[in-house]
C-alpha cells in the first residue's frame, strides 16, 4: 500500500512538472510569439487588418515583460508616424515614456521596424 501512494504521489509530482513545463514554453512565449509575428507581416507589408502587424503588436503586450511592450509601442509609433497618423503616434510615444523610453529599446529593432517601413514606402520599380 505504501508503494502505491508513493507511485501515484511521484506521477502527480511528475505530470505537474511536465504541465508546468509546457506551460512555460508554449503559453508563457505568446507575447514575444505576437511580435515576432507582427515584424513578420510588417516584413511583408501587411500593416493594417486583423491579421496585420498593427494588430499584432498591439496582442503582444506582457504583464511580466515590460521590455516587450517597449519595444511594441516603439515599433506602432513608427508604424502610425508612417501612416501619418500622429495621434495614435502620441498615445504609443506617451506609453513608451511611461516604460523608460526609447533609450530601453534594442537600437537593432529599431533599425529593422525603420529600415522595413522604409522599404515598403519606396516605389515598387517595374522591370523590363
């Protein structure tokens, strides 16, 4: 009987952990999973619509990693600054201020949100 409650108490330990682990990796990542995604589709050119990278940025807020959200809102100012649409720009400028500002966001992604908005305003050029 000892046996027994020692086996089923070792599988519970074991299938929690399990359960704990799973949820680490794949619950746990949405947020970065959301702007990963997002830089993908403005990669793409797709920036407005549900499946765009506005939308997606917006989804990849964290309660845990305020960094993520810096680097959200700092990509959707650019994004809205290009749209020209300084109001929404504003409102992201301000929640970024609130996280420490542009000086806590990697230069990098910076450089890759501005160096994608830029390719996708220039004139597609038609080949012969």
């Amino acid at each position: 009987t000892e046996q027994w409650v020692g086996f089923f108490l070792l599988t519970i330990v074991i299938l929690l952990e399990v359960f704990l682990f799973w949820k680490g990796l794949i619950i746990g990542i949405q947020g970065i999973s959301w702007s990963q995604a997002a830089l993908r589709q403005l990669d793409r050119g797709l920036i407005d619509g549900e499946r765009g990278a506005i939308a997606m940025f917006e989804k990849s807020w964290s309660v845990d990693d305020s960094w993520l959200d810096a680097m959200s809102h700092a990509a959707l100012i650019r994004i809205h600054e290009s749209q020209n649409n300084p109001a929404e720009a504003a409102k992201h400028s301000e929640m970024l201020e609130r996280l420490g500002g542009i000086e806590i966001v990697e230069e990098a992604w910076v450089e890759k949100i501005e160096s994608c908005l830029k390719r996708l305003s220039q004139p597609i050029s038609e080949s012969e």
